[in-house]
C-alpha cells in the first residue's frame, strides 16, 4: 500500500484539486483554512506533516523551511520568487519550482483599467448613482499623458504593448536593462503623468522612497502592483492625505488583508492583491501545479 502524499496549498484560493481527491486516494490536498496571506506561524502550523506546498506570496526563509520537517518539494504559484530562500531550499535538498505560466497579461489589464477607471471616476460615479445621487465629476484622457513603466519585464513590456497606440508617451526605466531608451529613474518621475511599478522586491532599499516621491508632478497618479516594499507608503499616504498627487492605485500591501489608512481617503483605489487573479491565467497555473504534482515520481 502507497504512503499517503499530504499536499499543504497555502495559497487563498485553490479550485483544481476539488475532483483529486475521489479520483486519487494516495493524495490528500491541505486547503489554507483562513483564505489569506498566512504569516511563517500560521504556515507552520497548517503545513505540518506536508511533503508538499503549493506556495503563494507567504514567507519561505530559513526558520520557516526547517520547521516544516516533512517537506520535500515547493512549488510556487506565481511568478515571483523574493519571498522564497532558493539557496536554503537547496542546501535542505527540498525541490523547488514555479509557474511556468506567467500571469503578465492579468497584471498589466489590471493596471489599463485602474488608469481608466481613476481618469473617469467610475467607482464614483457607479457609487453615487447607486445611492440616487446624480452627480458628474470633471475626468481626464489618456491621450498626450505620459506613463512612466518601472521595471520593463514581462508585465511593463506587455504594458507597453498595451498603452503605446493610445497617443501617449512613454518612458521606461529597468535597473537590468541600460540601452538608449532607458531613462533615469529621477527623470522619468519628475516626467510621469502616471507611474507603473512592475518590479521585484530589493532589499537594499525603497526604490520609490521619500526623496524620488518628492519628485512626482502635482497631477501624478501612482499604481503599485507589483510588492508593496518598493515605495514608501508612509510617505505616499502623506501626499495623498495633502492632495500633493492625483492619486494611486494599490494592489498589493505590507499587510494583507489590509484594511489601513489608505481604505480612510478618496484619491486612492485598492484592490486586494488581484494581479494575476483571473480565472483563464489562474486555471492554466492551477492546472500546472496539479501536473506536477500527480508526476511526484519527479520530486520522491
């Protein structure tokens, strides 16, 4: 008789297991219980006894990896990999692997439609109407606007490909990349009519910190979708709160759920952390993972 496979998915929401279990009764799948992010406490305590965890944004660093005693392969759902200690992994012999699938597409239509739903005041104006109120706030075009893409991986260059045909300008920036149409970071803030963050977390520092956020333009709208340690939050609240930019459009977090003092003004629209949150982008990764895991003859 085969040892029973424990599977821990760790991630908010998991749809393509639901049939496995009748269909294979070597594996057992573990659903996260609270539907959230689940801090490196909470993660050790669901995952116990786990072989393997389909992993999301949580934390995987060293305490965390060598409290979870039974694990031999993490698979990451999603693209990034920052929150993940790769070379621990490795020392502790445990496989590792990511989404071959990538969700670029979901990410960068998400910031299209922050643009235009901030330009128009759509949530407002749905909002309003909803409450019998009928009341018309002033909007903006895109067309003649400059967009500042930060970070030009796979989300800024389909962003690019996106955005370039509605008569804007746009400026990109890449700490990776340095031809001629790179621009400097300060330039393109002081530049940007509109700021898209698309890069992985650094350590070293805040790229958008307080002395580059001072650089923004008065009509500056600022979308985050990529982590949430790349700005200064504290700093942006602050402008905000001053009415010193436009505005911004937040997707991601320092604590998630989050439910801090940006949910307290009016020029901020928040989402919670639904970049790759489509249901073809999220099918094709669900059903990734599940295929590697019904092949753990790979990962024994």
């Amino acid at each position: 008789m085969k040892k029973e496979l424990k599977v821990f998915i760790a991630t908010s929401s998991f749809s393509a297991h639901k049939n496995f279990n009748k269909i294979n009764k070597n594996i057992k799948f573990v659903e996260n219980p609270l539907k959230r992010k689940l801090t490196s406490k909470e993660l050790i305590k669901f995952a116990q006894g786990c072989q393997i965890i389909i992993a999301g944004t949580e934390t995987y660093n060293k305490i965390t990896i060598d409290n979870l005693v039974n694990l031999r392969f993490l698979y990451r759902l999603g693209s990034g990999i920052d929150n993940v200690d790769i070379d621990y992994l490795k020392k502790k012999k445990i496989k590792f692997i990511k989404s071959k699938k990538t969700p670029e597409v979901a990410v960068a239509e998400l910031v299209v439609g922050y643009i235009f739903s901030f330009y128009r005041n759509l949530s407002n104006h749905d909002k309003n109407l909803k409450n019998k109120i009928w009341k018309k706030k002033m909007g903006f075009i895109l067309q003649g606007k400059t967009l500042g893409i930060i970070g030009y991986g796979k989300v800024g260059k389909y962003l690019h490909k996106i955005l370039k045909n509605f008569g804007i300008k746009i400026l990109i920036n890449d700490i990776k990349k340095i031809n001629k149409d790179i621009t400097k970071l300060n330039t393109l803030i002081k530049n940007s009519d509109i700021i898209s963050i698309n890069i992985n977390y650094s350590k070293k520092q805040r790229l958008l910190n307080a002395q580059r956020l001072k650089y923004c333009k008065k009509n500056c709208l600022i979308i985050n979708t990529s982590r949430p340690e790349v700005i200064d939050n504290n700093y942006l609240f602050n402008l905000l709160k001053k009415n010193k930019i436009l505005g911004a459009c937040l997707d991601v977090f320092d604590q998630e759920p989050y439910y801090g003092k940006f949910t307290k003004l009016e020029n901020v629209l928040l989402t919670p952390h639904i970049g790759s949150y489509s249901n073809e982008i999220r099918t094709e990764m669900e059903k990734e993972a599940i295929h590697y895991i019904l092949s753990r003859k790979k990962f024994n």
